[in-house]
C-alpha cells in the first residue's frame, strides 16, 4: 500500500506509560510496537488522547529517563509520514515543545473540532469537562501555569521528576471515587454539545470505560477509548466512514 492509498486513523489514550511494574511496562511497550506497525503500514494519522505516560516532565537541556523508547517510537511514525497528534490529559498535562520541535508530534490541550473524511469529530481526554470538580480544574490551572513550570524546571532534574510523580498520584486520587458518575458526566458532556451543535463523534478517555453510545439524536456517538493499564489493548480506528474500536 502507497503512501497516498492510507486512509485509516487510529485513536489510543490512557496508556499511563510508567505507572506499572517492570514486566507490565516491557509488554505494554511490545505490544505499543505491534500497534505502530500496523499504523505504519495502513494509517495516515494517529490520535493520542491524554494520558498516555504516567508522567512528564521537560527540561531545556536534557530528556527524562524511562521513555526513549516510546519517543523513538512516535518519531519512527512521524518519518514514516504517519501524523502524530498529542492531546495532553490529566497525567501528562503539560507537553512543553520536544514533542513539536524534535519529534514533529503536534501537541494540543483541551477540546478540538477534527473534519476527518466528511465528518465532524470532537475530541479530548476528557479531564475537567462538565460541571463540578473544582478542585481539579484549579489544580490543572495551576500545574500548566507557566511561571509555575519555568519555577520547577529550576529545580534539580531528580527533584522535579519526582514532584511529577507526586502530582501524578494526586491527580489518580483526587479522581471521583463514583465510577457511575465519571462514566455518566463524559457521556452528559456529549450529550450537551450535541444538543448545540452537529457532529458526528465525540471521542475521548479519561474514565477508561471502554464502548461506543448512540447519543440522543440518533445519529452523533460517544466514544470512550478505554485504557491499557488493566491488561487489555483496545483502540479506535476510522476507516471508510466508520469508526470502530478494536483490541490488538
């Protein structure tokens, strides 16, 4: 298959790469391998929605220990003109300019409109979206603050990664402890917007519930990408119109 003939996009999120043990991580990563292959070979784009490592941090001079693989990964993409779009979530919740400037992975935060082959996509992580939950929205305000970033890239690279870490781990708690509220308020999300405006799929992840709904009208769908931290591998593919969400 020719360059010009790949059509499929591919969608992924929550991946939490760092979080686990030893043995899950080294899988988690060969099988990240065996995605990218086929995206290689038949895709044209990949979107990555959020929290996809565990943690990040960017100095100006030097790049954290533990994820080279998975860089050199997505920059093995990019040279295979695959196009790498970088959605940042509640873990890696600030990018910085590696990904844009060394890799060509473009980064974004918040909510974006997409018009993929004639549809209308809303896509995010989903973190902070809908009523509720201030003490989180003010928490992401001021973790990307960026005289707040310019403080801690100060700090000894040691220091700074493991007050990331610390702020991975509060971000995991201080998430809603009432699963059917964090699986209903992403779906009442896509359900207000639909409401205002037309489109055809809201994507994200965030609550790592896994499944395809029928939004109210009929003809709009909300998408939860799910994660791959609790021993499955799923991910979304668009493809010829339809959207399907796949387990590799």
């Amino acid at each position: 298959m020719t360059i010009s003939e790949k059509r499929a996009i591919y969608f992924i999120s929550d991946l939490h790469l760092g979080l686990q043990d030893e043995t899950s991580e080294q899988l988690k990563m060969e099988n990240l391998e065996r995605l990218f292959a086929i995206i290689k070979a038949e895709g044209r784009s990949l979107y990555m929605l959020g929290d996809i490592m565990d943690y990040w941090m960017e100095f100006r001079h030097l790049i954290p220990k533990g994820f080279t693989r998975f860089l050199c990964m997505l920059n093995d993409l990019v040279r295979h003109n695959v196009e790498v779009v970088y959605v940042a979530g509640n873990h890696d919740f600030y990018l910085g300019r590696y990904f844009d400037d060394e890799l060509g992975v473009k980064t974004l935060y918040g909510v974006h409109e997409l018009l993929l082959d004639g549809q209308k996509f809303i896509v995010a992580h989903g973190d902070g979206l809908g009523k509720g939950d201030i003490g989180y929205k003010l928490f992401a305000r001021l973790v990307r603050n960026r005289f707040n970033l310019a403080l801690l890239s100060g700090f000894h690279p040691d220091l700074a990664i493991g007050l990331m870490k610390m702020l991975s781990q509060f971000s995991r708690k201080h998430k809603h402890t009432d699963r059917v509220f964090e699986i209903n308020r992403l779906l009442q999300v896509a359900e207000l917007l639909v409401a205002e405006q037309k489109f055809d799929y809201f994507v994200c992840g965030h609550n790592h519930v896994k499944g395809i709904t029928e939004l109210s009208n009929g003809t709009s769908r909300y998408v939860n990408l799910g994660t791959w931290i609790d021993g499955t591998l799923p991910y979304g593919v668009f493809d010829n119109g339809v959207f399907q969400l796949r387990e590799l």
